[in-house]
C-alpha cells in the first residue's frame, strides 16, 4: 500500500486473500483513510511566482478603494492553445490518504499534438470576444489586426459605455507590438 497508493479496494484484496468489505472497512474506519483525486492546476506556480501574484492582486484590491470603476474600461486579452487531452479519470488517479494529508495537485505534463490556437479577450463583465485560429495559420500581426478590429466594433455595437474610453491590455507578443497594431 505505501509503494501504490492507487491501488483499488478490489486489488488489495486480491494480493491480501481477504473480502473486498473487509479491506474497506480495514482502510477507511481503522486506518481512518480515504481515496481522493488530485486537483487539476494548469501549471504549479514557485513560490516566488506566487508572492509576486499576492502582491499585484493586492495593489489592484488597494487602488479599488480608491477608484472603484477603474477596472471597467479594462480590457484585457490573451491566446493559448487549446490542446486535445486523453486524461486518466479522478477516479483512475485517485490515491489513498489520511484525512490530514494534503491534498493533491498535479498538472498536466504531456501534451496532444493536436492543438489550436485561440484568442480571448475579457472584461470585467465576462467574455467579449474570442477568435480561433485557423488551423496551420499563426498569430501573425494582420490577423491579429483583423481580431482587433472586429473587437472594435463588437465594443462599440454592445459596450457603448467604454467605446470611446477603453484600455487594452495583453502581453508583449511580436504580433501585439508590431507598429501596424
């Protein structure tokens, strides 16, 4: 059990010659153990990386206070890719422990080759526009363009109130800073 701790109730009583009930009952109310699932992270941050995020969030939450709709002309986008998984189950990655181990994290280490590229642009009411790339296509700055002209319009057609006041925010991609943008 200490070297596999996904084995299933069902295995251990195979190798132990004892009752299915009987190893259940062994783990879960004299070894006060139960069987949990890892949760999924997209990426396991350091601790760094979580200290710097701490701080930013906490400046946002200080100039709220002071500006409480500054936030709603922010427009903000991104892209990733969106890969095609074939994950274990919970169920198939669920582990046996104490209830006052930690819970379990993992992510995701391999990917699909299969993947597309998709642009996403939010604010503080929730999606507003999000583009996929054509399949052998890239993010290069005249698509982009397009992407943000139809961004545009979609903002001057239902966000009237930002229209003429807004702030776009997304990284520093080659295709984000090139001068026709």
């Amino acid at each position: 059990m200490a070297k596999d701790r996904r084995l299933s109730v069902r295995m251990i009583a195979e190798e132990t010659a004892l009752d299915k009930s009987a190893v259940h009952t062994i783990l879960t109310d004299h070894l006060h153990m139960q069987k949990i699932c890892a949760k999924l992270v997209p990426k396991t941050l350091s601790v760094e990386q979580k200290a710097n995020r701490l701080e930013i969030c906490q400046d946002l939450m200080g100039r709220l206070k002071f500006e409480p709709h500054f936030l709603d002309k922010d427009i903000t986008g991104d892209e990733s890719w969106v890969f095609n998984y074939d994950p274990k189950t919970e169920r198939q990655s669920a582990e046996w422990h104490m209830k006052s181990s930690p819970h379990l994290k993992k992510a995701r280490m391999s990917r699909s080759s299969l993947k597309i590229m998709i642009i996403v642009f939010s604010d503080s009411c929730g999606i507003m526009h999000k583009e996929f790339v054509p399949p052998g296509q890239t993010d290069s700055h005249a698509f982009y363009k397009d992407v943000l002209e139809q961004l545009r319009k979609w903002v001057q057609r239902v966000r009237t109130d930002i229209a003429d006041d807004r702030v776009l925010h997304h990284n520093n991609a080659p295709a984000h800073t090139a001068l026709s943008i």
